[in-house]
C-alpha cells in the first residue's frame, strides 16, 4: 500500500500541517478553500499519490474540487 499521509506530514511546514488540521476540523469556507489552493501550490515536491490524498480531503471537507 501507499505510505500513511502522517510520515508526509513530518516533512512539510507549519502551513501545510495547519491545512491539515482544518480540514480534518472540517471547518473550511470560500476563503479556505482559496487558501487550500494556495498551500497546496506551495508543497514542495509533491508526488502524485500525496496530490491525490490531499485534494480528496479537501473536496470531502469543502464539498468542492481544488482545480
């Protein structure tokens, strides 16, 4: 299987583990989501599955798609 998103985690900044820990809140609105798109273009070397696992947590919490 892939690797847990809490090793990746780890590994990323204050920012990053912030989004995380809003959208596990569920507690995203419109400027969240703005925010979301941004952090997520910021991730450096951000592999596919982690792109994937990322954006399926934010469209379960937002209820809409970061494209």
């Amino acid at each position: 299987g892939r690797p847990a998103l809490g090793g990746f985690v780890a590994k990323q900044d204050l920012k990053y583990i912030g989004l995380i820990h809003i959208l596990m809140k569920g507690e995203m609105d419109g400027n969240d989501y703005d925010l979301a798109k941004k952090i997520r273009g910021d991730i450096p070397n951000l592999k596919e599955w982690q792109r994937v696992a990322l954006d399926e947590m934010i469209e379960k919490y937002l209820g809409k798609r970061v494209v």
